[in-house]
C-alpha cells in the first residue's frame, strides 16, 4: 500500500475539520441569530417609539418645555409609570389621542422584547435538555462499544483514535464544560456528566454491552476504582487504565486491568525510538497520519470456523497486508498460503477501517472448502 504524501493527507486534514467545525457553528448559531434578530427589531421598534413620542410632545408643548420634558413625558407613557403629565394635556384632545397611541405602540414593543428574550430563555434551556434526552436514548442502545472515563487530554486522544478507526464509545467525565466545549466541535459525541467510578453511571453508559472501557483520567486513585467497579459489573470486560507511579501498577492489575499504560514509561521509549530507530518512527508516524487512516489491527476468528489454509481465503486485498497469526500457543509471522487457519485464532493485519470489516466479513462468511 502506497502512502500518500503527507504534506498533500495534512491540508486535507485540516480543511474537512474546519468545515465540519463551521458547519457545526452555523448548526448551533442559528436558533440565536433569528432571536437576536427578532431582539434588533423590537429595540429599534422601541427607539423608534421613543423618538415620535418625543418630537410630538415637544410639538404640542410649544416653548413652554424643554426637550428633556418631551423625553421624560414619553418614558413614563412607555413605560407605564404613571407620574402624572410633565406635559398639561387637558386642553389638547388631539394630545391626549397621540399620548394613547404611543402608550399602546410602546406596550406593544416592550412585550415583543420580553416574549423574544422569554422565548430564547426557554429555547435554550429545551434545546439543551433534548440533546441530553437523545444523547440517554443513543446510549442506552449502544453495545460493543468502548467507555472512556475521563476526556481530559489522554482521554480526548483516545477518542480521537476510536473516531479515526470508526469505533463507537461514549465519555464519561465530571466536568461538564469540558463536555460541552468538545460537544460544540463534534456534534456526534456522546458523553455522561458524573463520576465514572459511580456504579449508575457506568450502568447507564451500558457497561454490560460494552466491548472495553478506558480508565485514563489523571489520578490514580480514581482509575483504580473505575477498574474495581467496572470488573464487579462486567467480569468479562477488557479493561486499559493509566497510571502514573509505577507502584500503583500492580495495585491496578490486581483490580483487574487488563493493561495498565503509563504515559511516561511510553513517552521514554518513543523519544530512545526516535534516536535510535528514526525510519521506523517516521514510518508508523506516516501510517497515522495517512487518509486512508491505517493501522495495525488485530480480527479474531469465530468459534464456529471450519479450519482452513489461507489458500482458501482471500487474503490479499488492497485495504489490508496479513502480518502475522496468532494460535493458541504460538505466533506465525508473515504467515504463507499453506499456513491453517484455526478457530479462535487471532489474525493481525495493517489496514485501514474498511479492511478490517472487509476481513471480518470474510471469517463469518466463510466460503465453502470446495
């Protein structure tokens, strides 16, 4: 498989992000926009309101006031204050008609702002609780998906990597904004507010159904007891939790992690592989940076596949390079067509996506032997 250049996979990159992230802004802007048009309106109806008003009192008031009088005389008509007529109106029935109509007129537009500012009160409020709602509902029907409790960096990573190679997951997290500013940029996340260590909360994040679930929040302590509690409800469970001290490694594997990942340790072996191994570093920095979003992946195969050579199956393809199997004692590198394939075999692959699936069609399929 040939990369591509990765100047050329970058700006294509950044191009569909940006759009999808206006396209997401405009989505999320446009309830406000109308409303803060509608608020334009209504104010400039009411500055409108005030502006006659005042001419017309000074108009009828001759010399005798000043503007200031004819400002004040239309304010408390407006705004129904009722201190008494600045103005003397008794000898003016043409006056007193004009006073009315601009007590109804100023009436009028003073209750279209408070309903436009009610309205956007209660839209936003509503929209914010259906996105809730719906968020719940596609939770409660995911299953074989993935659970990353705590989306500060690491965890926002991890999801990117699970978005990249079209896995499904839900975050858990207890800051809210967190959330909510992630949410703004990618309008397909879903996510719980509260604490991931909380047996509800896992149980609403459909923790039974799920496939593996990520405890990489920044403390320790809390990752451990993600992984007691999420091993109590789901005993089958593939648990990754990160750590810090090295000390607490053992503690969190006893816990029942299945891996236990510590960004350090990894850190320091990326910078000597970086040193000592550049071309195999820049190789597998490529393979993640490329649009056709390769990696390394692992297919298991299905309890009920009848054993066959890789002859049988078509295992060349352009969306995958077989790499290696996995038996049940040993491995097979760079496996040849002879090689018999087994149940409950493991086969790894570099692929992107859609080979994968493409793969794991092909194990259920299985394709008769004649």
């Amino acid at each position: 498989m040939r990369l591509p250049n990765p100047i050329h996979a970058l700006v294509r990159r950044r191009k569909h992000k940006h759009h999808t992230t206006l396209a997401v802004a405009h989505a999320l802007s446009r309830t406000s926009l109308r409303l803060s048009a509608k608020a334009v309106w209504g104010g400039g109806a009411l500055l409108g309101v005030m502006l006659i008003g005042t001419l017309g009192f000074h108009a009828i008031s001759g010399p005798e006031h000043s503007w200031l009088d004819a400002v004040y005389m239309t304010f408390i008509i407006v705004s129904t204050i009722g201190f008494g007529e600045i103005i003397d109106l008794s000898h003016s029935p043409g006056g007193r008609v004009f006073a009315m109509a601009i007590g109804v007129a100023g009436l009028a537009t003073i209750w279209f702002l408070f309903s436009t500012l009610t309205v956007f009160l209660l839209e936003v409020d509503l929209n914010a609780a259906l996105r809730r709602k719906r968020m719940q509902r596609t939770i409660g029907n995911m299953s074989n998906h993935y659970i990353v409790c705590g989306f500060g960096r690491v965890g926002q990573n991890v999801a990117a990597e699970l978005e990249m190679t079209g896995r499904a997951f839900a975050a858990i997290d207890q800051d809210l904004h967190t959330l909510e500013e992630r949410k703004e940029r990618d309008d397909t996340l879903l996510y719980l507010h509260g604490d991931a260590s909380d047996d509800d909360v896992l149980v609403a994040a459909q923790l039974e159904r799920a496939k593996g679930i990520f405890a990489v929040t920044g403390d320790d302590s809390l990752n451990l007891m993600i992984t007691v509690t999420a091993r109590q409800i789901n005993p089958r469970i593939r648990i990754v939790a990160r750590c810090h001290e090295p000390r607490n490694i053992a503690k969190l594997k006893k816990a029942g992690a299945n891996e236990v990942v510590s960004p350090d340790f990894t850190g320091g072996v990326r910078i000597v592989a970086a040193m000592i191994r550049p071309h195999v570093v820049s190789f597998l920095d490529e393979m993640l940076r490329s649009e056709h979003r390769l990696r390394v992946e692992e297919v298991k195969v299905p309890e009920q596949f009848e054993p066959r050579p890789l002859e049988r199956l078509r295992t060349r393809s352009p969306h995958y390079v077989l790499l290696a199997i996995r038996g049940q004692n040993d491995w097979l590198f760079n496996p040849q067509d002879d090689a018999v394939l087994m149940p409950e075999d493991t086969l790894i692959a570099m692929c992107t996506p859609s080979g994968r699936r493409e793969l794991e069609d092909l194990l259920l399929q299985q394709p008769p032997l004649s």
